[in-house]
C-alpha cells in the first residue's frame, strides 16, 4: 500500500506529483473521452459519441477509485487553492466554458447532439416506450438529458462517498440523492410514461421548482391521465401544502436541498470540487435576498396570471398569457438554473441557483428562519479560528463568524450540507434538531 507522503503538503509546486500511474491514466481517458464527446458533436457519429462517453465514465471512476488510497479517512481539500480548476485558474475557466456551452446547445442548437440521441435512442424506446423522434420526425433532446444528468450525479457521487467516507451523515445523504435522481427523478417517470401512455410525472421535483407543475394546462393534461394523473395533481398539491411545511418544521430545508433535490444532488457531486469558489460577502449576500425572493414572487404571479386567464376563458391576458410562462421558461429555468447555474460552478460555487435563484429554496428558507427546529449549534471556546467552515461553505455564509461568538446558526440559505461540520478540526459545529424556543442562542438549557 502506498504510504501518504505528508512533505506534499510543505511543497505547493509538487501540487501534481502525487498521482500516482492510474490516476494519471484515469485522467487521460477522461480528457480523451472529452475531446471525442466535442468532435462526435461537432459531426462524428453516434459511434465517437459512445467511445467518448465510454471513456469519460470509465476514465473518472478510475482516477475517482484511487482517491481510497490518499490515506487515513478524513476530508483532505491539500492543494486546493494551487489548482486551476478548483481556484478559477485558466483550467478552471475553461471547464466553466466547457460546461455553459453544453447548456447553451442543450437548450438552444439540441441538433448537434444528435449523435448522444442517437446513442441513447434505444435505451428510451426501452424505458419510456417512446422514441426522441416524433411523427413529423422533430427531436427531443431531454431523455439523453436525463441520462447524462443521472449518470453525473452517479460517478461524482462515488467520488463523494469515498473522499467522505468517514462521515456517516455524508455517506447517507449521498447516496440520498443518487437514489432519488436515478429512481424517482429517472428511472420511474419514465417508466409511468411508458405504461399510461406518454403521462409523465418527476416525482422528486416540487413546485414551485417545477414552476409549470401547477399550471392550468399541466394540471388539465394530468386530470385527463385518469386515477394516476389525478393522484399526481393530488401530489402536486399536498407535496408543497402539507409535505414541505411538515419536513421543514423537524429536519430544516435540508431534507429536500440536499437530500432529494435533483439539483442539490448534482451540486454536491460534480459541484463539490468548486465549493470554495462561493463568494462570502456581505454584498453577495445582500444579493442573494433580493434575487431569490423577487423570482418567488415572479412565479407565484406567473401561476396566478395563468389561472386567472383561463378561469376567463382567455379574456385577461390572450396570448400574453403563453409568452408570459415562456418568458419565465426562459429567463429563469434555461437561462438562469440551467446556463448559468451549473455552468459557473467553477467560477461562483456549487450552489449558483440554488443560493441566488431557486424558489423552492426560497420557500423552502421562509420556512427554515421562522418556524424550523433545525439549527448548527456552535461551541465558541472550541473554536480555533481556522476558516475551514467558512471557505467550504457553499451556499456563502460566514459559519465562522457564528462560531468565534458561540452563536447557533439559524439561516435561510443554509442547506444543512453538513460540510461545516465535516471540515471543523475541533468538533465546533453540529447539525441539531431541537425545541424552537432556544434554537438561537446557544447558551440557552
């Protein structure tokens, strides 16, 4: 077994010299699996298209497995600021480049990834009973979506699994969300499409996330799916009304950020490396507030418009009623939550739309301030001042501010992650569910 050499650690310039001859293979399938993925789009292909895949996955996992032998169990981030890419170095910009132009011909220019339909056309003609192709020969590009969306979250939550290994809750909530992305968010939709004739439900995805969930003509489409489709506007309804509120009150808004959340789950794996890159000020922030409250609001008149138009028979809005919900599909679900929320990663942090964008959070965080019984409990003389809680923080928060005073940390934006606690060296911070009357001061019995 290779011995962990800890002179690494004195040498800032020996960044690389660590890895060892699998790594390095793993890392050069993974960049060559990359370059055929970008030709086989370019005009390779549905052959290229899966020797590129092939050997991404393939070249991941293997430079991902060997991360088990970097020593004893615990969170190591050695080196992490005197790399490119996880330090917004040139390496870093090019992967967020790499990422937002994949959303950008995913959203708008779907024909140049016809060859990864191509290749996956078969696997959804088994599994949904459809083809990408319709009638008049138009294609759909969101089961290939899907799957790619499904099989990151499954090789970077490998990752995840080992380089946490040593913590229990991080391990559950792991798996927690490869479970939920691979079965109710993939693997069941599809299936109850298959079976109920094209009705198609995400399960995991709650309104307002799903902002068009609630609107008249989803919910008609659904009422018109017989019993299955009445029980899933029934789900629709009681899962923003009853569910959420209940979850909330014990378990805070972790329980659906970072435990069930599509994009919680691909934040916390294939964002996890950008973590650090979460801008902390006091202007951010501030930010931060304005943005995800006013689009909270935004779909809220959004659902209320549509409603209203169509208890009118059209006479409120007319036409404007479509490009208001296009407008919004535009703006803040392709724009916003897709383009801009998982490209930047390497740039502002895993947690981009779920910090400044996304409703769900936004109401899931009213609920957390006022009414939750989770807290971080803090033990201020413990305390060493290190900044680890605060650097690896992804939705911004200054824990250590908390900490240095002994105060109970009772935030909105927090995700309850955990990370805070997995990377404190002295113990300092907890993830506590307890009685609402003392939850912001520590010192309280």
């Amino acid at each position: 077994m290779r011995q962990y050499d800890m002179s690494l650690q004195l040498v800032p310039e020996r960044v690389h010299d660590h890895l060892d001859a699998v790594q390095k293979a793993g890392l050069g399938g993974f960049s060559v699996g990359l370059l055929l993925l970008t030709v086989s789009l370019i005009g390779g292909g549905k052959w290229l298209a899966a020797a590129g895949l092939v050997l991404t996955v393939v070249g991941a996992l293997t430079f991902i497995i060997q991360l088990r032998k970097d020593g004893p169990p615990g969170v190591k981030n050695n080196f992490i600021m005197f790399r490119s890419v996880m330090s917004r170095g040139y390496l870093g910009w090019a992967a967020a480049v790499f990422m937002t132009g994949f959303y950008i011909i995913l959203y708008f220019y779907p024909q140049h990834l016809k060859p990864l339909v191509l290749l996956v056309n078969p696997l959804q003609v088994w599994l949904s009973g459809s083809s990408a192709w319709d009638a008049q020969g138009n294609m759909s590009q969101w089961f290939l979506y899907g799957f790619l969306y499904t099989v990151t979250i499954l090789v970077m939550g490998v990752r995840a699994l080992i380089k946490y290994r040593h913590s229990r809750y991080q391990i559950l909530r792991t798996l927690s969300v490869m479970f939920f992305q691979l079965v109710l968010a993939f693997t069941i939709p599809n299936l109850l499409a298959k079976l109920n004739n094209g009705l198609y439900f995400e399960w995991a995805n709650i309104w307002p996330l799903r902002y068009y969930e609630l609107f008249p003509y989803s919910v008609e489409g659904l009422l018109a799916g017989g019993s299955l489709g009445k029980f899933m506007v029934f789900w629709s309804i009681i899962s923003i009304l009853v569910i959420t509120p209940v979850l909330t009150y014990f378990f805070g808004k972790r329980w659906y950020c970072s435990w069930v959340c599509g994009c919680g789950g691909l934040a916390e794996t294939l964002g996890d490396p950008f973590r650090q890159n979460s801008d902390k000020s006091l202007r951010a922030w501030r930010v931060e507030r304005w943005m995800i409250y006013s689009i909270l609001v935004l779909v809220v008149v959004t659902t209320g418009l549509m409603w209203a138009n169509h208890l009118w028979g059209g006479a409120l809005l007319g036409t404007w009623s479509g490009r208001f919900s296009s407008g919004y599909g535009f703006l803040v679900h392709s724009m916003f939550a897709g383009v801009i929320g998982t490209g930047f990663y390497p740039i502002m942090g895993s947690r981009v739309w779920c910090r400044f964008g996304c409703p769900m959070a936004a109401v899931l965080g009213i609920l957390q301030r006022f009414f939750s019984r989770f807290r971080i409990t803090t033990n201020g003389g413990q305390c060493i001042s290190c900044g680890n809680c605060s650097t690896y923080c992804e939705m911004g928060i200054d824990v250590r501010w908390y900490a240095q005073r002994g105060e109970n940390i009772v935030r909105a934006s927090c995700v309850g992650c955990g990370m805070c606690s997995a990377v404190c060296p002295r113990g300092v911070l907890n993830l506590e569910n307890g009685p609402r009357a003392n939850r912001f001061n520590a010192f309280e019995v």
